[in-house]
C-alpha cells in the first residue's frame, strides 16, 4: 500500500480524534475530518479538510467517504452505544458500499467483558471483520494514565486484562493516534486486533517490530484471536445478525 493515502477521521472532533488528525496531517495524508457541524471542527489542524455528516445516519456520509483509502474510527458513546459505537461502523460500511479501504477501529481494553457499552464496540469489531476489508482493531488502555517514563508501547492479545480500572493498562492520547495511523501503512498490522497499553521505558522509534509480534485473527473469525468466546453469535439479536449478512454480502 501506498505511504499517501486519504484518511477519513470518525470521531474527529474527539480527544483522540483530534489528536489523530494531527498525526494523519504530519504523516502525509490527505486527512478528512468528519463532523456533524463546521463549528464543532473548530481546532483542527487546519490542513484537515472538514465534511459534515452525521455518523448516525448512513444517507449523510456519501461525501465522507468519496475517495477515501482509510478510515480510523475514534468515536464513542457509552450512552448510546447501539447507535453510536456499533452504528457508526454499520453506517460508514454501508455508505462505502463494498468499496475496499483499509480501516483502523479504536475500541477498548475489556471489549470481551459481557456489558452493554462493550457488547456495541465488541459488534463493531465483527463488522469490520467481516467486511473483507484490512483491518487493525486497536483496544487501548485508560487514556493518559501513564506516568511521565511509562511510554514504551506495548501491544496485547486475547482481552485478559478486566479489572475495569488503570490496572488494566494505561496508554497516552498521542500513542494511541500513532498506531492507529501507522497501522494503515503496515502490512504486520493487518488482521490484527491488539490491546494497546505502555510500560515503563521510551517509547519505540519504530512500530513495525512491535507490529511483527502480533498473530492475525483466524481467517473468516468474528472475534479476535484468543478472545473469549462468550458472544454466541446464535444469541445475538436478529437485527445484528442481519447487518452482519448484508456486510458479508458486500465483502
């Protein structure tokens, strides 16, 4: 894959967002910020270009995703995750129309953990799973908890952290927005779903080692690589079910 890509920033005007604008903007890209309105883009580097479109609603974001090469999706909404964590994936997909990109998802450390906010970020993850798409799906740990020497990234498998707390991993806002950019342009990074914490130690110059240690999801697999299964696909509500049908059917 090329090193210049178009990225489409969902969740732009978040904490993390913002901060993976700046990191897309520095790396080259061509960025595209995503906002449900022009004033809420406000503090973006400027270099981002701003489309409105609201990320609950498939028909709105045609223009969002017109060219793109990449998506990252940083949004969040504990409050409303049905429509917001799970229905922003379905809707971006569902507007792409079975148009390849290269997506990097942000959801959560502790995404396994039967709860209504994570059960919507986990069915994130299986859409983009089974959009056909490349993909990295990235569970970060508390955000900015780290201390001032804790910045070597450290990336996990199989969700065993749960404690619900900073004791599962902390990582910092800037750490975060580099992987999920520099997944886009690293083949190691591919089908790969990791949790992302620091420890103690500088961080790397170079991400691509890290990436190498990762094993990839099972080819076909809903959920990532030595997670729990405890979401039985058959329990899952039909209206789920269906939205995974109609992904595949475009993959």
């Amino acid at each position: 894959m090329t090193d210049h890509l178009t990225v489409l920033v969902v969740g732009a005007t978040g904490s993390i967002g913002r901060h993976v604008i700046a990191t897309s903007v520095a790396a080259g890209h061509t960025t595209r910020a995503l906002a449900r309105n022009a004033s809420r883009a406000r503090g973006l580097d400027p270099a981002a270009e701003v489309v409105v479109g609201d990320l609950t609603d498939a028909s709105t974001l045609t223009a969002a995703v017109d060219g793109i090469d990449a998506v990252v999706f940083t949004h969040g909404d504990n409050s409303n995750g049905e429509a917001v964590n799970y229905g922003a994936v379905r809707n971006v997909l569902q507007a792409l129309n079975g148009r390849p990109v290269r997506i990097a998802l942000m959801t959560t450390v502790g995404a396994t953990v039967r709860h209504p906010s994570s059960e919507w970020k986990r069915r994130g993850e299986r859409l983009v799973r089974a959009s056909g798409n490349r993909y990295t799906i990235v569970r970060p740990g508390w955000f900015d908890y780290n201390d001032a020497d804790q910045l070597q990234i450290t990336m996990r498998q199989g969700d065993t952290h749960q404690a619900g707390n900073p004791a599962d991993g902390v990582i910092a806002r800037h750490q975060i927005a580099r992987v999920l950019i520099d997944s886009l342009t690293d083949d190691r990074a591919d089908h790969r779903t990791l949790e992302l914490v620091a420890d103690r130690g500088p961080e790397q110059d170079d991400l691509a080692p890290v990436f190498a240690t990762l094993d990839p999801d099972p080819a076909g697999a809903l959920d990532g690589v030595h997670d729990d299964e405890n979401l039985p696909l058959e329990q899952e509500p039909e209206r789920v079910r269906d939205d995974l049908d109609r992904i595949r059917a475009r993959a």
